[in-house]
C-alpha cells in the first residue's frame, strides 16, 4: 500500500465500498474480507484497503457491544433504588434514574464516531489516498507486506 502509485477507478471504488460498507451494520465486515479475497491477486491497493476496513468495523462491533453492555449495567444498578424503595418514588424517580436513562446517548454517540471514522476512510479511498486506520492500518500493511514477501 504505497502512496506513490495511482490507482484506478475501479481500486478507488472497492477500496471505498469496503470501508463504506460501515453503515450496514453487521454485515459490515464481511463486505471487506469479500474484497479483501476477491482482490489480494489483482490490487494490494483494494485487497488492504479491505481487510482494514473488514478488521475496523470487526472491532467497531466489538466496542458497540460493550458500549450497550456498560449502558445497561449502569442504567439497571439506576434502578436499585426505585426498585428499593418504589413507595418513596411515587411522584419522579430518583435523580440517578434520569442520568441512567440519559447515559443512553454515550453508546450513540461512540456509534455515531466510528461510523463517520469508516466514512471518512471511504472518502478517503475513493480519492486514492493510502488511508490506514489509527494502529489497524499500521498492523493490516505489515502483515500484508510480510506475506506478499512469503508468497
């Protein structure tokens, strides 16, 4: 993955659909090991732009399912006291309740980042750019460079 080559059309478009692929959720990281595998003999380019994108958005869904996971340890321990002392709380919850409830949006917006970081990539891609994720891209290109050297 060197900067110095100009990569055409059709590179620049897969390389950004694999990083793209991050507003689909889920199914995400399987759209960049599909060109990851379908490109490793036809672009280097594409195949790491791929496997990047495929590894970010792996550990994006990682990181959302701790996220959640946080939120709902906190927002259900927000409930003890209601649950506790449910008559004292006839009127409004205790305060804690409100900051559980609001702690909510902390997995949206961590959401919201790693999406906009994926897009960014695919911009990125689009316009040639050797994009490399914050240690992800530096891990996948040494790997990649280790195996082509093997191969």
């Amino acid at each position: 993955m060197t900067s110095e080559k100009s990569y055409s059309q059709e590179e620049r478009l897969l390389a950004a659909l694999a990083h793209a692929a991050i507003i689909t959720g889920m199914i995400a990281p399987v759209a960049g090991l599909l060109i990851y595998i379908t490109q490793k003999e036809k672009s280097s380019y594409a195949a790491g732009q791929g496997m990047q994108a495929a590894i970010y958005q792996l550990l994006g869904l990682l990181v959302m399912i701790l996220a959640w996971s946080c939120w709902g340890v906190f927002y259900t321990i927000s409930l003890i006291p209601l649950i506790a002392n449910a008559d004292q709380y006839n009127d409004a919850p205790p305060a804690i309740f409100w900051v559980g409830l609001g702690s909510m949006v902390c997995p949206f917006i961590v959401m919201a980042l790693w999406g906009l970081y994926g897009l960014w990539g695919a911009v990125r891609a689009w316009t040639g750019a050797d994009f490399r994720y914050l240690v992800i891209g530096q891990v996948v290109e040494k790997r990649l460079m280790k195996s082509e050297r093997q191969s």
